[in-house]
C-alpha cells in the first residue's frame, strides 16, 4: 500500500497522508457543492475556506440523483448543475488553485459521472489540478479493488470508504486494511442533514469502532453542525466533516469570505 501515499508526478507524500501524519486531533473537513450559489464561485468558497482555518476541504461534484444526500445538498447539486457546472467545468476551475490553496482536496460524488468522463482520465485530472482524493460512496469496494485500485494508485489518488453504524465488523476491517488517508464514520443510518442530536446507539457506534483499533483515522460526518456536535466528534474520532450546515450558510450569505470565516470560527470555538 505504501505506493499509494506517494504522488507518482512529483514524488511527494499524498497531502491528505501528510496531514494526518501532522495533526491527529480536532480536524475539521467542510463539504461545499462546486458552483454553487453561483458557477464561478468554487475557487472562492475554497481559498475562504482555507484562510478561515479548515484542515480539509471536500468538493461535491454535482448529480442529478443524490441519493446519500439530504435536501439541502440535494437542492445545491440542481443549482450547480442548472449554473452549468460539469467535471470537464470544475477541473478547469481547479487548474491553478495550487497556486493559492495547500490545504488536501478531496472530490465527493457519484460514480456515474466519474465512469462516463473515464477512470483513468479522472485520475489523470484529479492529479494534475492537485485534488488527492476522492469520496464515492456508490462505488462498492470489491468493483474498486477489482478494476480501479492500480488505476488511483498510479496517480497518488486516495479513495476515501465510507462506514455506517450498519456496516459488519468484518467489512470495516476490510476497508481499513484498503484504505490510505482516513476512514470516512457516517454517524448514523440517516441522509446528510436530518440527524438532530446524539443517541445512545450512536455513541454506542462510537466506542464499537475505537474498540476496534484501527490504523486509520477517522472523521465523522452527518449531523455536524456546531461546535457542540463538532467537539462530541473529537471525543470519539479525529475529527468532523460538516456539509449541510455549511451549505445553508452559502444560500443564505453566497460566497461571502467574510462570513465563511464567521462560520468556520464558530464550528471551531
């Protein structure tokens, strides 16, 4: 697996790996969906993101079909696609964002678009414009171990798993032998933006998995929303993905700098 950690083109450590290596607690990812509110807003809400002082950025890329995603997301997904935004869009916004933006990037989506623009291309892209790695959760991991693996690897690209509170034990074990960067802990068996507090089955999920010890890090995401939920994530894992939340802040405010900053600072404390 070590040849997946280095970036083949520069010979650099995978930024997402080297951030890990560095920080292992209190880490903050926000999810934003690329061109949304408006098309030419990504590299915008990505550099505000980075100055306000998240450790991760994830970029949606638009579909049709959302199918994990709450009506927030989901809502977002049809403005960007109605704004015009495409993959072939998006890299081309992406290609000189590693002159400004250091933080890791990591894409999130659906497998769809990524087959019809081409695996191996994607990759290529993904490399070129300096995203290092991606979230599909529709993409099962025996098809990714099967066909797509070498392909992500050969350009330095990790593939970031998912796990549920339904996930079997011997699955969760199989994915954190697969996996490079961290473990993405979808906090309950809900879509992105409806969970509304903590349950006992969810902190119960919590300690199953620190009881498991595995190697790789950990954030959880759906249902972070504040610095309450975001420091109840750092108790029981590395760290918090929030997505919704963040959403309705950029339907709300638009790209505004200003108020990413606000937000970021408040998530945080």
């Amino acid at each position: 697996m070590e040849s997946q950690l280095i970036d083949v083109e520069t010979g650099q450590a995978n930024r997402i790996t080297a951030l890990f290596n560095k920080k292992s607690t209190g880490l903050l990812n926000v999810y934003f969906t690329a061109g949304f509110p408006n098309l030419g807003d990504t590299t915008t809400v990505l550099a505000g993101l980075q100055d306000a002082g998240v450790d991760l950025v994830e970029i949606g890329m638009p579909y049709s079909d959302p199918v994990a995603d709450g009506e927030t997301i989901q809502q977002s997904n049809m403005k960007a696609l109605e704004n015009g935004m495409t993959l072939k869009v998006l890299f081309d916004q992406l290609a000189d964002c590693r002159n400004q933006v250091t933080v890791p990037i990591l894409l999130m989506g659906y497998i769809n678009p990524v087959l019809q623009f081409g695996v191996e291309a994607f990759c290529q892209k993904c490399q070129e414009v300096g995203v290092d790695g991606v979230i599909l959760p529709d993409l099962p991991l025996d098809l990714y171990l099967d066909e797509y693996e070498s392909i992500f690897r050969q350009y330095g690209i990790l593939n970031i798993f998912l796990i549920t509170p339904q996930t079997t034990e011997d699955r969760i074990r199989l994915i954190d032998e697969h996996s490079e960067g961290f473990i993405y802990m979808v906090s309950s068996a809900s879509i992105t933006g409806s969970v509304s507090g903590v349950s006992d089955e969810m902190l119960s999920y919590f300690d199953r998995i620190n009881a498991m010890n595995l190697r790789n890090p950990r954030l959880i995401g759906f249902g972070i929303k504040d610095n309450e939920t975001f420091q109840m994530a750092n108790q029981y894992a590395n760290g918090a993905i929030i997505g919704s939340a963040f959403i309705r802040l950029l339907q709300e405010d638009g790209a505004d700098t200003s108020k990413i900053n606000e937000f970021v600072k408040t998530i945080k404390g």
